[in-house]
C-alpha cells in the first residue's frame, strides 16, 4: 500500500462523519473543468478520455482549483462516470459540443452479452488502473493540503447511457427498457453494480479519502421505479465497499451519494448506508434537515445558476442557505446543486466560495 504525506485539513472528513466543526467544508461538483482558463490549455490538443487516461495531466487538472482557491476543503478526482462503461466494453467519446456518444449503444436484451462482467473479462485493476495511478499521484502531489474524494456513476445513471448511446431529454429508450425487459434492466444493474463496487474500493486503496457515487438520472424515474432500479444499488455499493475494503485491509472512507432529482426520496437516502446525501436546488434546506434529523450530514445545494446573478444574488443565496443549514457548524458539507457550468466566471465561484466560509465562520 502507497504511503502518503500527512493530512493538514481533515474538515470534510469530520463533517462527513457528523461530527462539530468550526465552519462547513467547501468543494464544488465540477471544480475541475471548462470555466477555468487553465483546463482550456491543457484541454487544447487532447481528447477528453486521453486526458482522463494520462495520469500526469488528470492529476494536473484536478489541482487547478485547490491552486487557485485556497477556500476548497477537497479535490476530486479529474475522470468521469462513463470509464465504467469503457471497462465494460463499451466505445464511449467525447463528442466537442455535444457530450458522450456511444457509437453502439445497448438495444436490446441480446446486446447484454457483449458486455465484460467483472471476472468475465473485465478486470477493473488493469482496464482502469489509470484511474488508480491518478489518484496515488495526485495524492502525492497534494501534499496533504485537502483530502482527494474518487466517485463513481451509479448503476441506473450508467445502464441509462449505455442504452440511450449518450444524453437524453426523455430518456425513453433506457426507461423502456425497465418496463418492457425488467429482468434484464435488473441484470444489467447487478452486473454493472459489481463493477462499481470493486472500482470504488480500488479507489480507495489507491488513495481517495472520501467517495461519492453520482446517480445524475434519478431524477427521471417515479418514486416507484427508484425504489425497483435504482435505490437497491446504491445500498449494495454503500454496504459491499465497506465489506470490499474491509477485506483488503483497507480504512473506511465516509461515502456520499448524489441522487438528482429524487426529492422525493430523500428520507430513504438517509437511512440508504452513506455518511452524505447531496441535496440538489430543488430542496428547502431546513425541510431537508428536518427530514435528515440528524442521520446524515447534508451537501448542497445552491443551483449553479445563481452564479451567473452578480455578487449580490451570490451574496444573498449563500446567507440564506447558510441559515437554513443551521450556520452549518454540524452535518453540512457546502457545495452547489449540480455541477459549476462552463460561463460561470471563475471570480465569481471565489466569491460564493469566500462568502460561505464568512457565513459558516460567523
Ligand atoms: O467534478 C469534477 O471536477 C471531477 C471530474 C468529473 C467530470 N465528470 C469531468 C468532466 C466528474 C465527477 C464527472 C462526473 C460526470 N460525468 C457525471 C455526474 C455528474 C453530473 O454532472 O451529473 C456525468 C453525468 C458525466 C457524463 C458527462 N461527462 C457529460 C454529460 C459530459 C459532457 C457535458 C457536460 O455537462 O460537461 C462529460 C464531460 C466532462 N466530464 C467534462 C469534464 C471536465 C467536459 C469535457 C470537455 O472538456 O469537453
């Protein structure tokens, strides 16, 4: 096992755990990418896989923010969810101005057994051990100045790429699938979920201090099918990497679990076996911390367009979110309700940032 320096902020890491601090930590979903001027230098002249497979430039960009704000209390790994996919089989690209592509997406049952199961022809350590030599190097290179969080997709935000070949606004091929082949939706999520077990426990024996597991598409299913497709995984992933790592000798690492658009599950989120419910815009903070009472610590949520509304608007959303967390000095982690978007003008995240450790010290 890699030895790394010492730690020098572990704010995130009591926060997580529930414990009192002295101001909420800070980090921001998409910390590392396109509003920043230097990711554009680096991005010029490299795919965007290339890059999340080239561990000296992953390491480099996922630094760019923790260099230029000395507000961040974490840095996040530069990668992306789909490298699960990828290891499964799958061609994914990165398409300028459009987003992933798949050129062969999952069509129909049949499909499924071209895909790599875990010990069927995907072995995580080598088809994404440049997500591991990643994390080790820049965990070196953060010299312990914040603590590094790994992440992953959740199983039904993947198995719904692999089948719609890329975003979508109805998401009516991969819902389909849930209604017309349930048993296979099912088969799809068990295979993919071993995947993302063993890659997050990886992740930690490689140097992550802190995971979280992004389901960016909750938000499209009914209470229903969230509790059918997707809940049951993200409660396997919260107990069987606690188990995994156990098993490797490994120390435990406070998990998150980011479900956008499941509002309205969010009191089974809080007994779901994670530390961290992110919460996205959609939420009254005060509601959801009578909701959370106490079982989790929260982590939101202020939506990223209020960035784009001058200091004022900033200055005004960050107090009022601070106050609902209740000053935030026990169970709050400040971060946005989605990812920073790429016009946001980097001056103006310093300032949302600034203002919410002024709020959180107060
Ligand atoms: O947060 C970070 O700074 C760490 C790195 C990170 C990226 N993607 C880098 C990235 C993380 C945690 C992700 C997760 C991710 N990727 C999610 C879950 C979070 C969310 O936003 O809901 C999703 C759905 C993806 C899939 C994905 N990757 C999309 C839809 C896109 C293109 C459109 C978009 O919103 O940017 C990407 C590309 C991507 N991933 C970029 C970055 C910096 C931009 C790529 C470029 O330079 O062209």
């Amino acid at each position: 096992m890699a030895s790394f320096p010492p730690l020098k902020n572990n704010l995130i890491l009591r926060a997580a755990r529930g414990e009192k601090v002295e101001r909420p930590p800070m980090w921001v979903m998409r910390q590392a990418g396109r509003y920043l001027p230097e990711y554009h230098k680096v991005r010029a002249g490299h795919d965007f896989f290339e890059m999340c497979r080239t561990p000296e430039i992953a390491s480099t960009i996922t630094l760019q923010p923790i260099e230029r704000y000395e507000d961040l209390d974490a840095a996040i790994i530069f990668s992306d969810i789909l490298v699960i996919p990828q290891a499964m089989g799958m061609v994914v690209e990165m398409v300028e101005k459009k987003g992933p592509h798949f050129p062969e997406p999952l069509e129909t049952p049949e499909d499924l057994a071209k895909l790599k199961r875990l010990g069927e022809g995907c072995d995580v350590k080598k088809e994404l051990g440049y997500v591991f030599e990643a994390l080790t190097l820049t965990r070196q290179k953060l010299a312990g100045r914040v603590p590094l969080l790994g992440f992953i997709g959740a199983p039904w935000t993947l198995m719904a790429y692999m089948i719609e070949g890329g975003g979508s606004k109805t998401f009516t091929k991969a819902k389909s699938w849930l209604f017309k082949y349930p048993e296979d939706s099912q088969k799809l999520l068990q295979d993919i979920t071993d995947v993302a077990v063993e890659f997050l426990a990886q992740q930690v024996v490689a140097g992550a201090q802190m995971v979280q597991v992004f389901d960016s598409w909750a938000g499209e299913l009914s209470p229903v099918e969230f509790a059918e497709f997707s809940l049951p995984y993200l409660r396997q992933i919260s107990k069987r990497v606690p188990e995994r790592l156990a098993e490797l000798g490994q120390e435990q690492v406070p998990m998150t679990v980011f479900a956008k658009g499941a509002w309205y599950a969010l009191d089974a989120l809080c007994d779901s076996g994670y530390n961290v419910v992110g919460l996205d815009w959609t939420h009254d903070p005060a509601e959801a911390r009578k909701i959370a009472n106490g079982r989790v610590t929260l982590q939101g949520n202020m939506d990223p367009n209020v960035l784009y509304g001058g200091k004022e608007a900033i200055d005004k959303a960050v107090k009022r979110i601070v106050e609902g967390f209740g000053g935030g000095k026990q169970g709050y982690i400040v971060n946005l309700g989605h990812g920073v978007t790429p016009g946001v003008k980097p001056e103006d995240l310093g300032f949302f940032l600034r203002k919410n450790h002024e709020y959180g010290s107060a």
